[in-house]
C-alpha cells in the first residue's frame, strides 16, 4: 500500500478519523472524528491560538455565527465569483473540477485549452467533453418557516427568495462583519488582528485526497489591519511568523513547505498578492495554507453595503482611513494531515524480522502524553500499583491512557502507533523499590525512574 493508504488505514484503525455516516454507507466529502482525532485536533487549534491570540497583544478573537445575513455574501462577491471551472462528460455525465484533471491547469482554464489536451473520462475512458462552466461553491438553505409548497407557488417565490441564505463558505467574513464591533469596543493600536476558529462549508466538485478536499471543514483565520502603506513589511514579517509556527510548533519540515507566488489569473477575487505555502503531502505538493493580501477590498464593500464607515482613526494623529487586511489562513484538516504525514513512520525492529509503525508526533500534539501498564493484568498487587501511578500522572498531565491488554510488546506497538510519546510499566521491581520503566516511543529505549520523580 502507498503511504496514504497507510495513514488512511491507521486512521479509522485506532480511532482517529472515520469516513462521515460510514453505517449508511458513508456521505462524500465528509469525516467524523474519533477519540484520538478529537484529541489531536484539539491540540492543534489550541497551540494556533495560543501562538497567535494568547501570547500576543495584537490579535483579539470572535467566534461569529455560521448563519449570516445573505448580504455579506453580496457585498464581499461571493455570490458572483467563488466558483470552481466544472466540466462534464457528455458520455456517462460524470462532473469534474476541471482543472485537477490535469497537472498544470490553472482555475481559470478554458474550454478550448481543457480540450486540446485531449484527457480522457476518469469513469467512462471516453473523450467527449462539455464546456467548462463556473460551478459556485456555496451551499444554500432556507431560514424561517419556508414550506415545500412554496417552491412551486408564484405568489410565494419572494418569500423563498427572501428565506435564502448559506452556510459559511469561510470564516473571514464573521471577522469582517465584527471589524467595527471590536474597534468600538477595544479601540486597538493599529496595527491589529482578529482571529477565529470555525466550521466552513463548500460544496467541492470532486472531493478527495481523504481529508484534504471536504465539504465540510474546519478554518483558522486571523485578519490582520495595517496602515495601507506598511502592508508590504507586515506581509513579510506574518509569512516570517507563519513559517516559524508551522516549522518549531507544528513540526513540519522546511524541506516539505514550498511558498508560491500566485500568479494573478489564479488569485481570489480579494487579493493583490497571494502566497500559497505548499506541503509535500504523500499524494504530491498541494497547497497547505494561504497568506493573501485583502486590500480594502471587504471592508469598502461593507461600507458601501451598510452605509456604515468602516474607517479606523489613528490615537496619536487622528488622520482616518480604512485599513488594508492581510490575511493568513489554514485549514485544520489539511494541517492535520500534513503532520500526520511528517510524523508517520515504519521502522525495522533492532534484532528483529518485523517492523514497527510509529507516529513521531510533537508531544505537545500527542493525544495522550503517557500511557501507564501494570506488566501483568491478572496480578492484582500490579495493577493496584498501577492505577496509582496512572492516578498521579493523570493529575499532573491530563492526557494520560491506560492498558493492560495483550502483552508488554504488542501494547508498545499500539502506543507507537497513536504516537503516545512515553509507556511507562509497574512491574515486581516496582513494589520493592518504587521505580518504573519507561519507554521513549522514538527510540524505543527503557530507562528506570523513581514513581515520584515521574
């Protein structure tokens, strides 16, 4: 099996990521999280914001609701342009994004450009395609009390029309709509950031790739406003700060991150300047996250919206103008997989003919920190010892796990494999001297430490 497959495997094997609504048969695009991928997931949100929100003074967060007046997503363009080029086979009508079927197509691929490379169906083998259409991304609902009658009465249209509205297709916009809200309130040095952490929505042509295109995922935005002539500096001072938190928080190799200049056909809509920071996923390089320079851009088309000023006026010189945003943004899952693929490892077992798989995950990232063993399970004096042991680690670290089954070895490939950093074992010596082994999943070594000094 290729090393994605094994990561997919190993995944659902040990409780970290199941396919969405798996019982029925499972729903496209969509994942649920298990114990230890709730866990992992966790920590990786809180060590983003720690690094960007708590430790800092400039950055303040919101957490704003996923349902927005169906206006925002007027005025911020997305009704219009937040699309993807869909193509269709004319022989089995399968729909595709088309410029993923082929390496080099960018999102603004046309149709005669798409057709003269003379791909094949990836389902039916046939070479008959459609035109290249722009397919919106966002998912559409109804809000209040919207029947199914109303759909087909001309009378009601209005009242259905009004009722639309859609979930998030990103975070940055509640940001945005509680701009004027947090300098109202806090009144903050420029420049500054607001940050949020939320459930995002877009309706992917072809999910796949696992977790790294869903419909339904997980974002970490921070909008950052600067004074409209410093955001060159501040740009490269936040991709600097990015490229620290990925690599010394995260664990993520430099080799493995690349940054991109986005040439402009392939920039969204809001920017004047993108950098994409690519990863070396085991499938190829896709794009990890995204540092995008948002001008005025949203903030003018909610004052223009609104009707209200969107202008910050300086403490010191009182000159007023609407800040310029840059913009660093990540998806949860996609850096996820990323340190599941830096961290996933299979190694030959020293004297052995076998080899063993371990995830050498950053400790602060590691679901559980230890996990605590009696060497027998049916030797009550053992256990006994061991639950007190595992008692007191647990007070002091929390993300601690128990287990007593199976022998020593194969309780020690488990843990490897969920990437519990530290196994630590209560055996006979242990009732006589008050010391227990532990074990260092990276190395595989066992030392001895006084129970108190653990």
């Amino acid at each position: 099996m290729s090393k994605m497959d094994n990561i997919v495997s190993l995944c659902k094997r040990r409780g970290f990521i199941f396919p969405g609504s798996d019982i029925y048969g499972g729903f496209a695009g969509t994942w649920d999280f298990g114990p230890l991928g709730v866990m992992l997931k966790k920590n990786i949100m809180d060590l983003w914001w720690n690094f960007w929100v708590e430790k800092r003074d400039d950055i303040f967060g919101v957490d704003a609701a996923i349902l927005m007046n169906p206006q925002t997503w007027v005025a911020s363009g997305h009704t219009k342009t937040f699309a993807d080029p869909l193509v269709e086979c004319k022989e089995c009508h399968g729909r595709f994004r088309a410029d993923k079927l082929a390496d080099g197509l960018s999102e603004s691929v046309s149709t005669d450009e798409f057709r003269s490379l003379h791909l094949k169906c990836p389902t039916c083998g046939k070479e008959n395609w459609g035109e290249i259409r722009k397919f919106n991304m966002m998912f559409s609902t109804h809000v209040g009390a919207v029947l199914p009658d109303d759909f087909s009465s001309e009378d009601s249209k209005a009242l259905v029309e009004k009722s639309t509205a859609y979930l998030r297709p990103e975070t940055a916009q509640g940001i945005f709509t509680n701009y004027k809200n947090i300098v109202d309130t806090l009144y903050p040095d420029i420049p500054f950031g607001i940050a949020q952490q939320g459930k995002a929505f877009r309706n992917e042509i072809s999910p796949r790739d696992f977790i790294l295109r869903d419909r339904e995922c997980s974002q970490m935005e921070i909008e950052y406003f600067v004074r409209p002539d410093s955001w060159k500096p501040e740009f490269e001072k936040l991709l600097k700060e990015t490229h620290d938190f990925l690599e010394n928080i995260f664990g993520l190799s430099p080799s493995d991150l690349t940054d991109v200049e986005v040439e402009a056909s392939d920039r969204a809509h809001y920017s004047d300047r993108t950098v994409d920071i690519m990863f070396n996923y085991p499938n190829g390089e896709e794009e990890l996250m995204g540092l995008a320079y948002r001008t005025d851009f949203d903030l003018k088309n909610i004052e223009r919206a609104s009707g209200k000023s969107m202008e910050y006026r300086d403490k010191l010189t009182k000159e007023a103008f609407v800040p310029h945003v840059i913009e660093p943004s990540i998806g949860v899952e996609r850096v996820l997989l990323a340190i599941l693929s830096s961290a996933y490892s299979e190694e030959k077992v020293e004297g052995k003919d076998e080899t063993r798989t371990v995830l050498k995950l950053p400790e602060a990232l590691a679901p559980y920190k230890f996990c605590v063993s009696p060497l027998l399970k049916n030797k009550p004096e053992l256990v006994e010892k061991a639950k007190a042991v595992y008692d007191q680690i647990k007070q002091k670290y929390t993300f601690v796990t128990w287990d007593d089954s199976g022998n020593i070895g194969k309780r020690y490939r488990k843990q490897d494999e969920i990437g519990t950093p530290k196994c630590v074992v209560v055996d006979f010596d242990s009732l006589e001297d008050d010391t227990v082994t532990v074990r260092d999943r990276d190395t595989a070594s066992q030392i001895r430490v006084k129970i108190s000094e653990l």
